[in-house]
C-alpha cells in the first residue's frame, strides 16, 4: 500500500509534523503517515508520535524513504514490525504492539542514532 485508501481521513495526533489519516481495513484500523520527503529529525518524531497514539489492536503505517534503522531498536521491546520496499523504492514499515509490551519505549527519545 504505497497510497492512502479513500476511506483514510485526517487525524489529529500529538507532537505530529506531518499529516496522519486513520482507515479501517480488513477490521483492523489503521494509523497512517508519510515521512518520505521529509529530513531529520521528522521521520523519527512522528513515528514516536504514531506508536505512542497507537491504541491496542491497532496498526501503525510509516511511509519513509529509508528503513529508519535508529528506531526499530528504540521500539522493538514493545513493537512488532514488518519493513517491505514499495515499487517506487520507498519503504513502508507496520508496527503492531506487543501482546507482552514491556512498557520500555520512550517515546520522548526522537534522536535518530541510525
């Protein structure tokens, strides 16, 4: 999914830079975003924004120009995710929370080491 579905609408999520959209597919809703044409430090702070708005059951899109490296050790106590190259050479990455979240991420640590 390289693009938002038409039922993506706009959502509000706190200490976001860029524009986030929540959708349901499949019963499974969706937060969205797109760091792809951004720098840093944006990337990293509205995936930190993302995860911490996140609720359970829900699924957290990142559509960035590389795999964001710096994060995934920052998060990977409380988060699964899957990293898939798109066609157009950009990566979407799917972070899901833990069932057996440890409750380790801080999500005001947005500096980028990766």
């Amino acid at each position: 999914m390289s693009t938002l579905p038409n039922n993506a609408v706009e959502t509000t999520v706190e200490g976001a830079t860029v524009p986030f959209y929540t959708f349901e597919e499949n019963g499974v809703t969706y937060l969205y975003f797109d760091t792809s044409k951004t720098g840093h430090p944006e990337p990293m702070v509205n995936a930190m924004a993302g995860l911490k708005a996140l609720k359970d059951g829900q699924k957290l899109i990142m559509i960035n120009h590389k795999a964001p490296m710096g994060l995934l050790p920052k998060v990977e106590a409380d988060f699964d995710y899957e990293i898939k190259e798109l066609p157009s050479g950009l990566f979407q990455i799917t972070f899901s929370k833990k069932s057996d979240a440890k409750g380790a991420t801080d999500f005001n640590d947005t500096a980028c080491n990766g």
